[in-house]
C-alpha cells in the first residue's frame, strides 16, 4: 500500500492507495478499511498526538482511494 500524508490547520488527511483489503471483485456497502483507521488513530495516540480518525472514501465502495479525515483533539 502506498500513502500519503498532509495538514493543514490542525485538520490531516491521509490517503492510502494498493490496499489488500481494496482488492474485492465488485463494490462493497460498507468501508473496509476500519483496519486503517484504528491503526493511524492508535499510531498517532502512541506519538502524543491524540486524533480522531473519521473514514471520507474507501476504495473497496468504489473511490479512487481510501482517504481518511484526521481530527486533532
């Protein structure tokens, strides 16, 4: 999987493209990326920065790539 990190005003974004959870045959109802988002939320708690982890897109229900919102607390 490749990503890619910004902020800007105390918002991130963070977007993730290759995923192996994105590979399903057709469109899925619910995001399925969950995985991630627990991950950037648990990684940046661990780093001092707590965050809220909000899932915007996700590729497996058909969005170029799965992009997450990032809310600092």
């Amino acid at each position: 999987a490749r990503a890619r990190v910004g902020t800007r005003q105390g918002r991130g974004q963070v977007d993730i493209a290759g995923s192996v959870f994105c590979g399903l045959r057709e469109p899925w109802p619910w995001p399925t990326c969950t995985y991630f988002a627990a991950a950037i939320e648990r990684h940046l708690a661990l780093c001092g920065a707590a965050a809220a982890v909000r899932i915007a897109d996700c590729r497996a229900g058909g969005a170029a790539c799965c992009r997450f919102d990032v809310t600092f607390t």
